[in-house]
C-alpha cells in the first residue's frame, strides 16, 4: 500500500531530511522505502483525494516498479522547482513527476527510458481573440506569458525572441490557470495535457490552443529522473519498463488520465534525445 505523502511548500521541507541518500538497490536491499518525487502537475503526477500518488506517470512508475518486486513506495510531493535538488539531496529517489528529458537536466540527473511524447499548448481566452498559437506569435505581438517556474516553456519563448519581461513565472498550474483567468497574463504555455486540463476547469471561458501550429521542435520526451549512482538500478528499471510500456495493462489503467497511444514514445532513445533536446 503507497503510504501518505509527505507534503512539502518548497526545498525546505525538513521531515524527509538528507537521509538515504547512497545507491537505492542499496536502501531497497535494506529494507527501506522507495521515495517517489513529484509536484501537482494533473494529469500526469499529482496527489490523489486519499493522500496517495496519482496521475499516469504516477500509476506508470509505481507498476513497473512492483513488477520489479518493489512495493514499499512512498509518495513525496514537493513545488516543481524542488524536484532536482530534492532528488540530489537524498530527499527522495525516483522523480516521478513527468519530466521532460533535455540536455541540461541530462547533465543533473539519469533518466529512465522515455515513458511518453508531447507537445505545448497554449491556454488563452475563447475564442483565442489575439490570435496567438506559438511562442513567435507572442515575439511578435508584446502578449504576456505565464508559466511554472524551471518549465521548458520559458526557454522555449526566450529562443522565439520573446522578452523576459513578457515572461511571468508562478509556482505552477493553480497560478498560471489564475493569472490568465484575471487578465494578468494573455496566454498560458505548457505541455498538451496540463493546457487541455486547465481549459477544462475555466467554466469555458478558456481554450487550448493544440500543438499543431507549434514547431516540431518543441515536441519532448518524458522519463522518470534518478540520481546518476543508480545507473544499475535504473538498468532493472528500464528491462520492466520495456515489457510494460504500451501494453494491454498499462493503456486500461491510465486511459482515465487522457493517456492514448499517440503519447506512447516511440523509437527515440534517451540518450538521443538528451543529445537533440
């Protein structure tokens, strides 16, 4: 049984300290939990209404992981700017939170095989009154956007020209769906999933753009992220994954989270992908 998460606002949560921090097959060996790290990103990895770990990426990591033998798993929910160095600190072992796998955050943490593929979205007013469906839309209108903060997403404005002060970066998806709600921000940027959930509590008063006008480019990978001493760990991981990943289990278990096989990854491997991304 996943244990009650343990809730934390930013890097300082105190409870789970620096404890465990050597190889996790050594803690596993031992007889300790296995820590899954993640932030409140619906629909990918989020706490559910029992305290539990929620979300497909959640659902996903937590199968492959019991189908490895492991079923002391306890969920550790932090802000998504936490996630890195909560993981480097020892505060938790596996980022479960759908990560996006790119070079930079290649040379912090090793990342599993890729476990889905998405693009970006934009969350605007309905009707889309400005127009705008990709970062140059936005370079060359002076419209203000919002997203989470350590999101691909601000990079991905920087590099269409968008200036930093046209950027607002908030906590995460509560914040970016209310700044654009209050006319703070004129569109929301982030990936196809969390973009269609939020239109989806706006009361219909806002839309998703889709992914169709962005660049091909800004498609991205997901993974789980572990610290780069658990290379052998994260070997067993992947040999699981393999047999799960698009099977007949997996598509009925995360169907409920908006999970079809046009997320499923494909052939790119991480280590392509951390070279082009």
């Amino acid at each position: 049984m996943v244990s009650r998460a343990i809730l934390a606002l930013s890097l300082g949560f105190i409870a789970a300290g620096t404890a465990g921090a050597g190889p996790l097959k050594d803690r596993v060996a031992a007889g300790e939990t296995i820590r899954i790290g993640f932030d409140n990103g619906v629909p990918a990895a989020f706490l559910g209404k029992n305290g539990d770990a929620d979300g497909f990426v959640n659902v996903m990591t937590i199968d492959v992981l019991k189908k490895m033998g492991y079923d002391k798993i306890e969920p550790v929910q932090v802000e998504w700017s936490g996630l890195i160095p909560g993981l480097q600190a020892g505060r938790f072992d596996i980022i479960s939170g759908g990560m996006y796998i790119l070079a930079s955050r290649c040379e912090n943490v090793e990342f599993s095989d890729p476990i889905y593929k998405m693009g970006e979205s934009f969350l605007v007013p309905k009707g889309n009154p400005k127009g705008l469906h990709n970062y140059e839309d936005l370079s060359k209108s002076g419209a203000i956007m919002v997203t989470g903060t350590g999101y691909n997403s601000i990079q991905a404005a920087k590099d269409a020209g968008v200036d930093e002060s046209k950027i607002m970066d908030v906590p995460g998806p509560t914040e970016m769906l209310a700044a654009v709600q209050a006319g703070r921000a004129d569109v929301a940027a982030s990936t196809e999933m969390l973009i269609s959930e939020l239109a989806s509590k706006s009361g219909g008063a806002l839309e998703a753009t889709g992914a169709s006008k962005m660049p091909k480019k800004l498609f991205n990978w997901g993974a789980l992220a572990f610290r780069k001493e658990d290379k052998d760990f994260i070997n067993d991981f992947n040999a699981a994954l393999k047999q799960y990943l698009g099977s007949e289990e997996m598509m009925k278990k995360v169907a409920q989270y908006g999970y079809t096989k046009e997320w499923l990854p494909g052939d790119e491997n991480t280590k392509w992908i951390c070279a082009n991304r």
